[in-house]
C-alpha cells in the first residue's frame, strides 16, 4: 500500500502546483482531506473556480462510497473495533478496502491490523505529496516528460490491486465487468460503462459463492 500510495500522492502534488495551488495548500489538502481521487478532483474544481458549497457537495456525493465500505469492512473484524473506530474509518480508502477484503479471505482482521495498513497509507500519502510539491518546483511545475511519465500512476495502482483478487473463485466478476464495460463503451461515456460494469459484475458474485458452496 505505501509503495503504490506513493508515485498517486506525488503525481497529485504537482498537480497541485500546476493548478496554482500553493506548496503548503497542496500539503495541507493531503493532511486534511486523505482521500485519492477526491483531491484530484477537488483540484479541477479549484481549477474551474468552483465556489465552497458545490464543491464540497461534489466531494461529498463522490465519497458516499464509504457508507458501504464501513459495515462491509467492520463484519470482516476478529472483534469489534471499540476506541479505534474512528482512526481505522480515517484510514479507509478504496486501496485499504480492496486490500482487507483481499486479506479477510485468508482469516479474520485485527483492529490493529487494519490501523497499522491506515497509519502506512497515510504517511506514504503525506510524504508522496511533499516530494512531488518539491520535485515539481525544481521541474518547473511538471512539464513536459516529467508530467507525462506520472499519466499512468493511477491505473498502475489499481492494476496492482486487482492482482490481490487473483483467485480462482473470483475471476467471473472480474471477466464480467470487464466485458459488461467493453461492450458499455459502444453506447456511453466512460464513467458511466464503468458503473454499468461494475454494478453487473457484482451481481454476478452471489452466482460465483453459491456455486463454490455446491
């Protein structure tokens, strides 16, 4: 998790300074908000001189996410999480979700297990950003191959999650969403084949746990 958070967490710092964003404001964003794609996305916002209220309403609608990552995550614990709670719910993002439910396949999760892979994700985040705000002042902001040679960071990290799914019983959804989000593209934009795809190939999940259980 630290080693993919890395390059995405430098990457998104100088992003940050490409959007005129101050070196502070771009560290302050990934101490505060922690949250990927979100502070991307909170850049572009920036970018197109989004006021406070829509844009906050626009993270907030891009993070409902996490209301069902929470229970999904809290069912897979060896005990109830008890004072840590709120420390594992910061800690949540996509990564540290598809990782602990990669993980609970094998055995029931520890509390501190869960913390432990939040605390590394998080200052592997703060410290991509902090070398990416530093490096992208030298570079001049990012331009030219150093900005182009960051375009494929994102996909790579969830190209290595994805491996973490490389079992045998979870291939169906995995082939599923795939095609359901090939043959979705014909038709529409790519955000929203992309929820067709993974809407479907979820369905299909029930079908692949039944089947292993005869």
């Amino acid at each position: 998790m630290a080693v993919g958070y890395f390059p995405v967490a430098f990457s998104f710092g100088v992003v940050a300074l490409q959007a005129q964003l101050s070196a502070g404001q771009a560290l302050l964003i990934s101490l505060i908000v922690f949250a990927g794609a979100s502070q991307f996305v909170l850049v572009s916002l920036v970018v197109a001189g989004t006021s406070f209220w829509p844009a906050l309403s626009a993270l907030w609608m891009l993070n409902l996410r996490h209301l069902f990552y929470g229970p999904a995550l809290v069912a897979q614990l060896s005990r109830p999480p008890g004072k840590w709670l709120p420390f594992i719910a910061w800690g949540l993002t996509d990564e540290m979700f598809a990782t602990a439910m990669a993980e609970s396949s094998r055995r029931s999760l520890p509390p501190a297990w869960c913390l432990g892979v939040g605390c590394g994700a998080y200052g592997s985040w703060v410290l991509g950003t902090l070398v990416g705000v530093w490096l992208g002042m030298e570079f001049g902001g990012g331009e030219g191959w150093f900005n182009d040679a960051l375009s494929f960071v994102l996909p790579a990290l969830f190209i290595a999650l994805l491996g973490q799914a490389f079992e045998r019983s979870l291939w169906p959804v995995i082939v599923s969403t795939v095609v359901v989000t090939a043959v979705a593209l014909i038709w529409l934009p790519s955000h929203l084949a992309l929820m067709v795809g993974m809407v479907l190939g979820a369905c299909t999940r029930p079908l692949t746990v039944a089947r292993s259980a005869q």
